[in-house]
C-alpha cells in the first residue's frame, strides 16, 4: 500500500465527478459563520468564526470539521491564524493561542474578554515578533506575546483594520470609516518594522481591503459612500494612487494576490473574483445562490479558498504543481 497525498487525492476526485467548475462549495462547515480563515502553507487549514465556531480541515478546504474555538469565553471571532498545522491563533477583545490544533487554549499577552477594542489583525514579521492591532492602536511584541508596547496610539477618524509586511521592515496597517454618508480612508506605513508609522494621504474613500505585492506595489478596494465602490493601486508605496478601471460589482471585502497580475477578491454579495491582468479586468468565478456573504479569504494552502456566513465555505478546483497553476 501506499499513502494519498491530499492533493494528490483531491487530483484523483477530480476525475471521479468532482464538479469541474472552477470553484467547489466544501462540506462539513454546518452553519459556522466564518470571519477569518488560514492556512499554514499547506493542506491543514483553520477558521473562526460567529459564537466560537471554528473549522478544520485535512485536505487543503474541501472538507471541513467543526470545532470550538476558545470555549470558556462567550466572544465571537473576528481573526484566524494558522502558524503551522499545530499551533492557532484566534482574536476579538484578547489573543489567544492553541499549540494543539484547538484542543486547549491560552490567552496570550495582558488583555482579557473585558477589554475594549477589537484585535482585527495580528502580523507575524520575524521569530517571536508580533504586530498586532487593537482598536485603534498598533502594538508590537518581540518575545512572542507576552510583552507589549504601544507603537501608534491611535487618533481620531483614523480606522484601519489590515496590516500588510510585504517585507519584515516595511510595513501598512489600511481601512477606514463611513462617517456622515462619506468615506475616510487610512494608509499607515512603517519602514521600521512597526515601530514607528507615518500617515499617507489618502483621500478616495474607506479601503475595506488591500493586499501589497511588494514595498512598492499594491491594490485597495474603496467605499467614497454608502453604495459607492472601486479600486485602486499604487506603484510608489502608498504615496499615490490611481483609480483602476474595473472593480468587481458590490462591497469588495478581501483582495489577495497570487503575483502583480493574478488577483482574487470576494464580496459582501456572497460572490468571488479573478483578475489576470493586475485588476484592469474582473471574472465572476462563482456567486451564492443565497447571497451569503464571503468574509474572508486564503491563498496560503494552494488552492484559493473563500469563507463567509451560515456555513458557505469555497475551495478553488484547480490543479496546482510546484506551487503554480497548472493549465487546464
């Protein structure tokens, strides 16, 4: 006998009636409502989600198993992170770290359920080093959590809930607010490891995403009102942007990027979109027939893999070698 690889199985299914569709609607997921999802560079996935819920999976996200993530508190999740297959993380108004693939979890760092301020994201620049944002203030560890100091504290009408380390030095923490019917966006950059940020002007709208290629080379999708919406990029590090001429219809609420041409984005529609010329253009990949809403999105395991409410989990169906797309 010999051992299946995942994706060598998944290759297999394919060609014993797997939809050839390029997306997959996974199973396993119940009704979890999925905020974040992860992978470790490789097939053992990991998501959180509303009410503690959480998911696992074995075989890159096309199959799901549910577990509860951080049970003793009564929170819902905003923030997943797989660091390998073992060891997770998970956010809302504290960190928190599993070394055991969900069994048993810990609290990391000083805050508790108490807390103000949500953690919206957590970036892992180097060994032990954590940049983490809370509420309005980025914080930063360097012995892995368990100290803390404040790096931005935080001002008004500046609201970001992403940071990007395209590398361990050069850093941006992106979002915004909708205030009085117009958006406010931000843009923070730090070129000291989150040690220092400086504000960029940005002055088209609240950036609900973002994803950086490089320092230099990145895309934001924009909310300028309640129901207005577009892309934009930037060439030169966030000092300047410009407006792309297409956008995927609806609330864009994750970009990824495979390299500067080949791009992903999902929507608050339930909705998931390719572009393969740097987001001049935009193809409709799949729609939920229920409008769920997509909430978040991977690229880390291979396969693209999309995540959002009541259940609705996407596995892209493609066939990948070497870490590239292969033709198909």
């Amino acid at each position: 006998m010999f051992a299946v690889t995942p994706f060598l199985a998944l290759a297999l299914a394919a060609g014993q009636g797997v939809p050839s569709d390029d997306w997959v609607v996974a199973s396993g997921t119940g009704t979890c409502s999925v905020s974040s999802v992860d992978f470790p560079d490789g097939p053992r996935g990991f998501a959180a989600g509303s009410f503690n819920c959480g998911l696992l999976t074995e075989d890159g996200g096309l199959t799901w198993s549910p577990i509860r993530v951080v049970p003793d508190q009564g929170q819902s999740l905003l923030w997943a992170h797989a660091a390998s297959a073992d060891q997770l993380y998970a956010a809302r108004r504290a960190l928190y770290r599993s070394g055991d693939r969900g069994a048993t979890w810990s609290q990391v760092g000083g805050w508790d359920a108490g807390s103000g301020g949500s953690v919206f994201d957590v970036a892992f620049p180097g060994p032990d080093r954590l940049v983490l944002i809370k509420g309005g203030q980025i914080w930063t560890s360097d012995d892995a959590g368990g100290a803390w100091a404040l790096t931005y504290p935080g001002e008004m009408d500046i609201n970001f809930h992403e940071l990007h380390f395209p590398t361990a030095t050069i850093a941006y923490a992106t979002g915004g607010v909708i205030r009085l019917g117009a958006g406010i966006g931000t843009v923070l950059r730090s070129d000291d490891g989150g040690e220092s940020w400086n504000r960029l002007d940005f002055p088209y709208g609240k950036i609900n995403a973002a994803s950086f290629v490089d320092v230099d080379h990145g895309m934001a999708a924009v909310q300028d009102s309640a129901a207005t919406f577009g892309l934009y990029a930037t060439a030169d590090g966030g000092r300047s942007w410009q407006a792309l001429p297409s956008a995927p219809p609806g609330l864009v609420n994750q970009l990824r990027h495979r390299d500067a041409q080949h791009w992903y984005a999902t929507t608050y529609q339930g909705c998931v979109y390719d572009s393969r010329d740097g987001g001049q253009s935009w193809r409709q990949g799949y729609c939920d027939p229920q409008g769920r809403a997509l909430a978040s999105l991977s690229l880390r395991g291979g396969a693209a893999v999309a995540a959002g409410n009541d259940g609705l989990v996407l596995y892209e169906n493609r066939l990948f070698a070497d870490g590239f797309e292969a033709s198909r």
